[in-house]
C-alpha cells in the first residue's frame, strides 16, 4: 500500500510536468528540451532556499519564476534570434546545468532536516484528529503523513489543473491556444505571435519547475541529474491522457495528462516491482512515445489499404 | 484614408532569383471606397497587400494609414486598425478552437486581452445575433470547431471576424479564389453587404474579372509591381469583363514583343 501511494504521489507530483509539457507541446507543438534543466532548476532552487530556512510556500514559488525565466529565455532564443525550436531548449538546457550547480553549489542537497510543504500537510492532518502515526485503510496499514501528503498534493495538482483551464479560456489565454493553432490569424487579430510564445514557454517552464520543486521536497532532495529523460516522461504522461479521455476539448486534455502522468507512474511502479530493472526504464519510455508517436499514421495506413486488398 | 507613397519591394535581391514585386508604386484610397485590384500572376498584387498589412516592410517609400505613417510598424501592430481575409480558408481561423472562441479572439482586435473570461454570458448572445447575418445556420453549433466546417463558411466567418471591429481598411486576398462558385457568390454577397452597410474602405485583390468590373468604386490593374490602369466612378461603372480580358491580351503580346525585342537586340550586341 506504502508502494500505491507512494506511486500515486509521484505521478500526480510529476503531472504538473506533464501539464508544462502540454503547454509547450501541444499547445504551441513545440517539443521544448528546456524542462529537463528547468525541472531541475526548481528544485535546485526550492532546496537552496528550504535548506537556508525559507518558508516552503516561498521557495516553491520562488521555484515558479526561475522557471519562467528559463523558459521565456528559450522562447527569446527562438522568436527573436530565430534558432531552431529544439536547439534554442538544448541551448538553455545545457547552461541550466551549470546554473543548477551554481544554485546548489554541489551536485546534490539533501532536505532531511528541513522544514518542506510535507510538514504543512502532516500538521493539518494532526489539526484533523489524525494524531496516530498510521491508520487503516480498506485492511491496510497507511502512514499518516504519507496519505497526508498525498491528499494535499492531490488538494494542490487539482487547484493547479483548474486554474489552467480557466487560463486558457480567458482572453489572453484563447490568444495563447490561437498563436499554436494559427499564427497567421492571430497575428492579423493584433497579437504579437513572439511575446505570446515567450508568455506560453514562461508559464509551460515555471510549471515544470514547481514540479520539481514538489519533488525535492517529496523524496528529500535535489539532484543536478533529476532532470534526465523527463521530456520524454512528460511526452508519455500527455499521450496516455489522450488516450484515456480523448482531444475533444481542453478541460478533458488537462484532466487526462493528470491521469496519464498518474498511470504511467503506477504502471512502473508495478513494472519496478515485478523485477522490471530500473536502467531499462528511459529505455522502455522511450520506445513507448516513439510506438506512440507512430502509430496513429501507422494505423492510418493499414486502414487505408485494407479495402484495396478486399478488391483484388 | 491610405496612402502609398513610391513604395518598393524586390525580393532575393542580387540573386537570380531576383523579382521586382513593387516598383515606385503610389496608390491613395479614400474613406469609403472599395477598390478592386487585379493583374497578371506575378504582377505584385498580393505583395500590394502584403505590403500595407505588414508581413514584410518596403524597401523604399512610405505607408500612411488615417494620417499615421506605419511603414515601420510590425503587422500585429497594424492589425488594430486593419481586418483582414486571406486566399487559403484555412489560414482565417483556429481550426481546433470554437466557432465563438475564434469570433471572441476577432472582438479584441488591437485591443488588450487580459484575464476576462474569452466567452462570457452576453457576448454569446450577441454572438448569435451577428453570426445569424450570415444566413448559414452557424449560429446554432457556435460551440463546433472550426476545423469541421466547410471553405465557404470558414471565409463567410472569417470575413465576419475580419469586421467585428470596424476596420479603417478591409483587405481581401483573392478570398473566393479557393471556393467553389456556389460558395464564392455567397461570400462575394456577404462581402458586399458588410461592406455597404458599414461604409468600409475595402481593397479586393480577385482573379475574376466580372467581380472586377461589377464589384466596388475603383479599379486598379497591375503589371510588373506597378499600377498600369486606374478608373473610378463613372468610368468604372462602365467596364466589362471582355474589356479586362483584352487589356489582358493587350499585355501578354507586348511581353511577348519584350521578349523578341530583347533577343534580337542581344544577337545584334553581343
């Protein structure tokens, strides 16, 4: 049971993630490498600041805007010096590494000793009545502040996911979802295409970096290497949402790549246990967004042909 | 009120690609007049309105609209006071968004778009009333996407959008030109009436010489990034179709004249 929440606390922590991720590819159909250094960067950020003693509201947001940055930096990279899409996120990636070693000043800082948004949620629930260090649970023994926190990143994920969703149907944000679907048209609206992808590459990173605030927090620590493969992670998080739940519109989009994050965690998770050897995993994600990627046209084709093959 | 002043546009200068799209060309419209344009392929007409809307700056000369030289400003900029309908019907419209979301986004044109919600309680209503001028049934699936409807009404709503805001200028880009004829006579009547009814300044680049000769108040003939032919009023009322057409031929012989000409000259020379 430890496993599930544990699992499920990890997945809803990395779909704000895969939210970013949404933003930046879906929304603007650009695969921005930036995340992999931006995640790092707010947890980076978060750790130096909790281990200074900061209060962990502070350095989560304080996590949000050094994100922002990254992103609005690779957006400039892009809409103004015009560099290619994937190489302006390689670029800032790269620098970010250093950057994040700087904020650190050492390649890992442990949070053990430090005060972090898991205390805020263990308190309340002591607030609550649950002073037993455990509970049962549909005949399970469950730590309070595991479910605790998993409740309150749930409380959070959920506020996080309705905020972007009344986001995105507010005046600036239509314009925002236009600038991705037709530049061409919303630029004869009056709308500056470059500040509107350097705002959506802003916000798509400052997310990521919360999440990887949230998790330094979570498992205890930040480590410059944390970002590695997260695109791809993230990738996979919005394809299975969109499997689970479909396209038809933004609200369900969102609602599914907070469900697909969840499930692909729970899926390794699982995987993990049953001997699944943790150096295959990247490995495994990958051919998974790939296989994912592909078989839509794959499909497509098989389809097209099939009635071809009937006449003759 | 827009005025061009000996306004130049080459492209892929110095390279053998090179193409003289506008030459010195001088153009002023007036408040209310609705211009008609047409020319050869290649004649600069589409860059003419490239060139007023801002998708590329002038190499030489000025672009003065309601007295404010924009010549200079990007084509976002220009948007507030330009509407806008393009050649290719996808090109108008989000094709993932909502009918009303699209109508909403062309309400703010030029204007500040905050954090107000994109389709609030009135707006939808008088979304409704203004898409029932089109006479399309649109106004029963605003909450479609774009994407699921046809070229006809994608320009129909796209020129709706274009005019939601009184534009001081209305640009159209050989807007029926990938329709079919049924489609294109409706638009080319929605396009009129809109046009009449607000007293719009329009500029219509078309292929069809009929709507050349019966549509508007002035027609432009290009040729080789310059205006060759201009008549307005009477005159224009005047105008057939076969008229343009022979002015057409008129054109094609003398280029092909330009072509002898300069082959003779060549062997003579060099």
């Amino acid at each position: 049971m430890t496993l599930v929440i544990g699992a499920l606390t990890i997945g809803l922590i990395l779909s704000v993630l895969a939210l970013g991720i949404y933003i930046s590819f879906r929304i603007f159909d650009f695969p921005d490498i930036t995340a992999e250094g931006s995640i790092t960067l707010g947890a980076a950020v978060a750790a130096t600041l909790l281990v200074s003693g900061v209060n962990p509201f502070v350095a989560t947001t304080a996590a949000f805007f050094a994100g922002s940055a990254a992103g609005a930096l690779t957006g400039v990279l892009h809409t103004k010096f015009k560099i290619n899409g994937l190489l302006s996120g390689i670029l800032v990636m790269t620098a970010l590494y250093s950057v994040n070693l700087h904020v650190m000043g050492k390649s890992n800082v442990p949070l053990l000793s430090s005060l972090t948004l898991g205390n805020y949620a263990e308190n309340a629930a002591q607030l609550l009545g649950m002073t037993d260090e455990s509970l049962r649970l549909g005949g399970w023994e469950v730590s309070v502040r595991d479910l605790s926190i998993l409740v309150g990143v749930f409380g959070a994920i959920a506020a996080t996911a309705f905020a972007l969703d009344r986001f995105f149907r507010t005046h600036l944000g239509t314009a925002m979802r236009a600038t991705g679907d037709n530049p061409q048209m919303i630029r004869a609206l009056g709308v500056d295409v470059s500040a509107m992808m350097i705002l959506g590459l802003a916000v798509a990173n400052g997310l990521v970096a919360v999440s990887g605030a949230l998790l330094a927090q979570y498992q205890g620590f930040a480590d410059v290497q944390m970002g590695i493969g997260m695109l791809v992670w993230g990738l996979a998080s919005v394809i299975i949402g969109e499997a689970l739940v479909g396209v038809r519109s933004l609200g369900l989009a969102i609602v599914g790549t907070v469900m697909g994050s969840v499930l692909f965690r729970l899926l390794v998770a699982m995987a993990l246990r049953w001997g699944l050897d943790p150096n295959d995993l990247k490995l495994i994600t990958a051919v998974f967004v790939f296989g994912a990627l592909v078989l839509p046209t794959v499909l497509s084709k098989l389809r097209a042909r099939t009635p071809q093959v009937a006449h003759a | 009120m827009l005025e061009l002043r000996r306004i130049s546009k080459t492209f892929n200068p110095g390279t053998i690609n090179e193409v003289r799209s506008l030459q010195e060309l001088s153009l002023s419209i007036e408040d209310g007049s609705f211009v008609t344009v047409i020319g050869t392929n290649g004649s600069g007409k589409s860059t003419l309105l490239n060139a007023v809307a801002g998708g590329f700056f002038v190499d030489a000369g000025s672009i003065h609209l309601g007295g404010r030289d924009v010549t200079r400003w990007p084509e976002h900029r220009r948007a507030a006071f330009i509407g806008r309908v393009f050649q290719n019907p996808f090109s108008g419209t989000a094709p993932t968004m909502s009918i009303a979301e699209n109508l909403s986004l062309a309400a703010r044109r030029g204007r500040p778009r905050g954090f107000g919600p994109a389709l609030g309680a009135g707006w939808m209503r008088e979304l409704q009333e203004r898409v029932r001028v089109l006479n399309m049934g649109l106004e029963s699936r605003l909450a479609n996407a774009i994407g699921t409807l046809s070229g006809g009404e994608r320009q129909a709503l796209t020129l709706l959008m274009a005019t939601w805001l009184r534009p001081e200028l209305l640009l159209l880009d050989e807007h029926t030109a990938a329709l079919d004829p049924k489609s294109g006579d409706k638009v080319i009547r929605v396009s009129e009436e809109i046009i009449a009814r607000d007293k719009l300044t329009a500029l219509m680049v078309t292929h069809s010489m009929s709507q050349a000769a019966t549509l508007g108040d002035r027609l432009i003939m290009m040729h080789r990034g310059r205006i060759i032919y201009d008549v307005r009023g009477a005159e224009k009322r005047r105008v057939r179709p076969a008229e343009l057409l022979a002015r057409f031929e008129e054109l094609r012989r003398g280029e092909q004249l330009d072509e002898t000409a300069a082959d003779m000259l060549k062997r003579t020379y060099i």
